[in-house]
C-alpha cells in the first residue's frame, strides 16, 4: 500500500526585509488596523502577505467574538462568502482537464431542466419570455455572463423574482436550487452582459452532476485535502466552534446589521457561490497553489496552461451592467477570468498592482489578490460587512507601500 505524502502543516516564514517588504512599512500595516480597531470601527482583523513561498506577515489583531470578548488568533475561522467561488471554479476546471466536460458545453448538457430556459424582454413596461439566442455554458457561469443575476443587487424584475423564489436559502440541496433556478427567466441574453450571479452556485449543482459526489466531498477529496486546508468546510464543527469569528451585534456607524450564516449548522445547500469558511492560513495554501501554477508541495490539482487560462481575460468587448446597489463592481482595466477578476491594464484602477494581478473578495469582508508579477499573495480577512468597502483599498494600498523591491 502506496503511503500518501506528508502534507507540511504550514508556509514556511521568511523576514520581510528577505523578499524585498521594508520591516517598517510592513509593521505599519499592523499599526493602522490596530488603530481602526481602537476606534470600535472594527471587531478586529487577519492579514497574511506571502513572496516566493514564503510567508513574511502574518498578524492577528483585536477581537475574534466581540459579544464574548474573545481575542483573535491566527487560526480563527471566518465565512469567506465569495472567496468560495474561486475554489469552485477551480473544481470546474479540474473537470474540464480530466475530460469530463467542455467550457463550450451548454449548461443543459449536465443540468437538463435549463434546456428550456427563458431570456426576459420587456416592451412596453410587458415582460416576455424567449428563447435565448446562444445556450448559456459552462465558460459563461465561471465568467458570470450567463444571463443570471443576483437578487441582492437590485429590485429590477428579474431580481424580485429570485427574490421571491428565495434563492438565498440554503434550505435545499444544491440540485434543487438549480431546478429552483432554471423556472426563472434569465435577465441577459447570455454571452452579452457581465452580471455578477449565483452563476457560481449553479457550478457546485453542475460539479454534483458531473462528479455523482456532493460539493463538499468533491472539495475535499480533490482540492481541500490534497492541499492541507484543515479548517477549511461548509460547517463548522462543534470542536472548531471556539475559532469562528463573530461581527458586531450592532452596526458602529448605526448601519442595519448584516444577518451572517451561521457556520455552526450543517446546511442542506453546499453553497458555491458563498458557502465555505475558512482561515487565511488555509487560503493561503490555495493562493500558493494558484501562484505555483497548480501546484502546492508536490500535489498538482491543475495544469499551469489551465491556471493562466484561469487568470486570463474572458470578457473582452463583454459589457458590466451597473447595478442598483453596487455600481459597476469591476474597476476600470479590470476585465473578469474564471473565478475572479483580473488587471488587465495599468494606471486605470485606483489601487496599485500588477498587470495579470487576479481577486475576489467576500461579502463579510475578506478579500484577495494574487500578483504572479512579483511573485506574492495578500489575505484579509474580517468579519465587518458594512466597512468592506473602506478596509480593502486600504489594505492594497498598504501592502504596496511596503513592497520596496
């Protein structure tokens, strides 16, 4: 019997002044969160800055559970929300390599009840059905221009449906969300509009389908063991409980509190699009992978050709529709890959980084970037749904101010 390979338990760690971070500017990052979270701002925060392997910051600040006064630690669990997506398109992917499907293969091929989805058309102020031009495929939800959306996003029609259908519970098996799915009109014709969507929970149905596994035993089977990402699950376990990360009970800027999941309950929709938690520890590891070009201590789950395609461009001439709520969410010389955004240009964006740099972020206020260019990673993980938008440029920003090499 072939003994499996030891899976070392961390990144190895390096001085910053090694890889080329100024120790100085490095510490001030820590100084400003810390200042922020003094203020009541912030229940406290993760960050993680890795360089050619190596980690070379990696700090826990303020409070894990500010309801019990518990202090954050560098294993603290957090709901990554859509950071799930990009390990969920990296499923899709490791599909596509071992020649179980297509990016060009019409959804309906793996999910049949969209073979007879429906574009909505309004004329008039009158909503019409019809049959949408091109079937959307599997490259089109990676890329999120299947013509699906988010109820989050907006109130426009097609969003008040899925408003309506709920398609936020998680309540039912990933199967049925996608059935529950295919009953309602597309807004887009595919293929024509960037919309971010729960075109990612789609592919965890469409995982299920081509795998015959559940997500997460896919997950698990093939990327989070492979790769040693312990603490990384749709739940969490009542031994690991002590670790998750809470928000504020209230809102410090009077804003309506956002309801979280509770990650403590095993739910019935292994959601792909938003479902997992993780630690930046963990994350770390996948980033690492993704740098590598697929591969992390001698486990390759992808080709380098399928992550540069991965990191690459699929927009194109592809319009964003702004939404009601957020606006255009992808800057500007930001086109989309599959699984997350990418730079593809410098001096549009407001925020420093690399052309080729790729992201995403997590509603509850995690986010990513991964710069091949100068060969690092950077993790931020809290638990402030309200403040995303103020710490995440800073936090870019910072990160740059101390790369002096």
């Amino acid at each position: 019997m072939t003994t499996p390979p030891t899976i070392p338990l961390a990144l190895p760690g390096a001085a910053p002044a090694s890889l080329g971070f100024d120790p100085k500017r490095t510490r001030h990052i820590a100084e400003v969160f810390s200042q922020e979270i003094a203020t009541g701002r912030l229940p406290g925060a993760v960050m993680l800055l890795a360089r050619k392997g190596s980690i070379v910051f990696h700090e826990a600040l303020g409070q894990q559970d500010p309801q019990r006064g518990s202090a954050m630690a560098l294993d603290s669990i957090f709901r990554i929300y859509s950071m799930t997506k990009p390990i969920v398109s990296v499923a899709v992917m490791m599909l596509m390599e071992r020649g179980r499907l297509l990016l060009d293969d019409p959804v309906a091929k793996y999910l049949p009840e969209f073979s007879d989805v429906k574009v909505a058309h309004f004329e008039a102020g009158q909503m019409n059905l019809r049959p949408p031009q091109q079937a959307p495929t599997v490259q089109n939800l990676l890329r999120h221009t299947a013509g699906l959306t988010y109820e989050k996003l907006g109130s426009e029609p097609v969003q008040a449906m899925y408003a309506t259908a709920q398609m936020d519970s998680r309540d039912r098996s990933n199967a049925e969300f996608s059935k529950a799915l295919a009953k309602l009109p597309l807004m887009f014709e595919p293929g024509t509009v960037w919309e971010y969507s729960r075109a990612t929970d789609l592919l965890g149905a469409l995982v299920e389908a081509v795998s015959g596994q559940t997500l997460g035993s896919f997950l698990q089977d093939h990327i989070l063991g492979p790769l040693g990402m312990v603490d990384t699950a749709f739940s969490v376990p009542i031994e690991k409980q002590h670790h998750l990360v809470e928000p504020f009970e209230n809102d410090p800027e009077g804003k309506p509190p956002v309801p979280l999941f509770d990650m403590r309950l095993v739910p019935k929709m292994e959601s792909g699009g938003a479902g997992l938690a993780s630690t930046a520890k963990d994350y770390a590891r996948f980033l690492q992978c993704l740098l590598n070009e697929g591969e992390l201590f001698g486990q390759r789950i992808l080709s380098p050709h399928t992550v540069r395609l991965m990191a690459s461009d699929h927009l194109g001439a592809i319009v964003q529709h702004p939404s009601q709520r957020l606006g255009f969410m992808l800057n500007p010389g930001t086109g989309f890959g599959l699984g997350f955004q990418v730079r593809m240009a410098p001096g549009m964006d407001s925020l420093p980084g690399s052309v080729g740099l790729y992201s995403w972020g997590g509603s509850a206020g995690t986010t990513f970037w991964v710069d091949p260019a100068q060969e690092f990673f950077a993790i931020l993980m809290t638990q402030a749904p309200n403040q995303r938008d103020y710490y995440r440029p800073r936090f870019r920003n910072l990160v740059y101010a101390a790369l002096v090499d």
